[in-house]
C-alpha cells in the first residue's frame, strides 16, 4: 500500500462481491441472534426487577458491569472455555445488550401513568392482562429505543469477533490491516456504518407501525 495507490479498486470489490454478500449475511445473522436473545434474558430480568425491586440495582450492576468490560478481554475470557467459535461471539454480543434493554423495559413500563393502571384494575384487568394489554404497549416506544440502541451497539461490537473469526463485515478490516489494502479496509469500515443506517431506518419504520399514536403530527 503506498499512497498513490487508489482508496477503493473497484475491480477487487467486483470480484469478490459474493463473499461481500455472504459476510453481511453473516453480519446480520449475529446482531439478529444476540439482540433477540438478549431480548429474551433482559425481559425477562425487568420483570423479575419489576415484580422484586429491591433486585433492580443488582441486576443492573452486574449488566452494568458486563457491558464495561472490553469486548477483547471478554472474549479472551471466553475462548478457553468456548474456542473460536460462534457461541463465544454470541455470548459476548448478548452480554452487551443487557444494560440496555433491561433498562428500557423497566423504564418503559414504570412510566406507565398511574391512573391508566388504576382505571385498567377497576375495570377488572388482572395483573398479567394489565401488564400485556396495557403496559406493554404502551412502553413500547421506550422499549423499541432500547432495541433500536442495543441494535447499533451490537453491529458495531460484530465487527470485533473478526478476530475470533467470526467478524462478518469486520473481516474485511482484519484483512485490509493484514496485507495494507485499503479496499478491503474501506469496505468493512464503510460497509458496517451503512449497515448499521439501514438497520437503524428499519427499526423507525417497524417502531412507527407498532406505535402510530407515538407519531408527531
């Protein structure tokens, strides 16, 4: 690589577009995974934190506590016991959308306004037709803000499981570090901020249709 060289040789990204395909393919695949799961876990906590709320402030220390951690030292952590595998890389994905979502949930269904709980109770709502006939949905947008943060988090995290080879569009980084090839550098850069816009496009527009009244008019 020298600096006359030019930024991006189009002709190398032409050749190898199948693979460029496949490794945001594989992109996707890992963010879906681990904010679905952390989903699962985290909803999971927040109603336990809801249900217990003396356990709210540890629950978010330890998520508070995973989510600071580099996310090289988690996985150097982790490979031991896991190797260079898929399972590392998810383990280390979900821990980091914890916080968030957790957060967010608990957030968003406190803020439901008390007098919306209290009409809900006398008109005989038991308390789990409350919490998904009425509090859910209208914790949603707080909740989707979640998603929609812990979503960005986690395609920019993915790039990093590139060392553990499982990097998706971060491959291309590595790659261009290794043989000083800008191309494949700019790629992998360029490729992960585009993807993490357009995720972030479809997750407003899936947010809008599941909350129409939260719409500014």
């Amino acid at each position: 690589m020298t600096p006359d060289d030019p930024l991006v040789r189009w002709d190398w990204v032409q050749s190898h577009s199948d693979e460029i395909a496949q490794r945001v393919g594989e992109h996707l695949e890992l963010t879906i995974v681990a904010v679905a799961v952390g989903f699962v876990i985290a909803f999971a906590l927040a109603m336990l934190a809801l249900r217990v709320p003396r356990l709210y402030a540890p629950i978010t220390a330890v998520t508070g506590i995973l989510y600071t951690i580099p996310s090289l030292a988690l996985f150097a952590v982790l490979v031991p016991y896991t190797g260079l595998s898929i399972v590392t890389a998810e383990i280390g994905l979900v821990s980091y959308t914890l916080l968030i979502l957790t957060r967010n949930i608990v957030g968003g269904i406190r803020g439901v306004p008390a007098e919306v709980r209290d009409a809900a109770v006398g008109m005989g709502y038991t308390p789990r037709q409350l919490l998904w006939r009425i509090e859910l949905p209208l914790a949603l947008a707080v909740i989707f803000a979640g998603v929609r943060v812990a979503t960005i988090t986690t395609i920019g995290l993915v790039t990093v499981t590139a060392l553990i080879g499982e990097g998706g569009l971060g491959y291309f980084i590595l790659l261009g570090i290794q043989l000083f090839f800008r191309t494949p550098l700019v790629v992998g850069a360029v490729g992960s901020v585009l993807f993490a816009v357009v995720m972030d496009g479809v997750l407003v527009l899936v947010q809008r249709q599941l909350t129409p009244w939260s719409r500014i008019r």
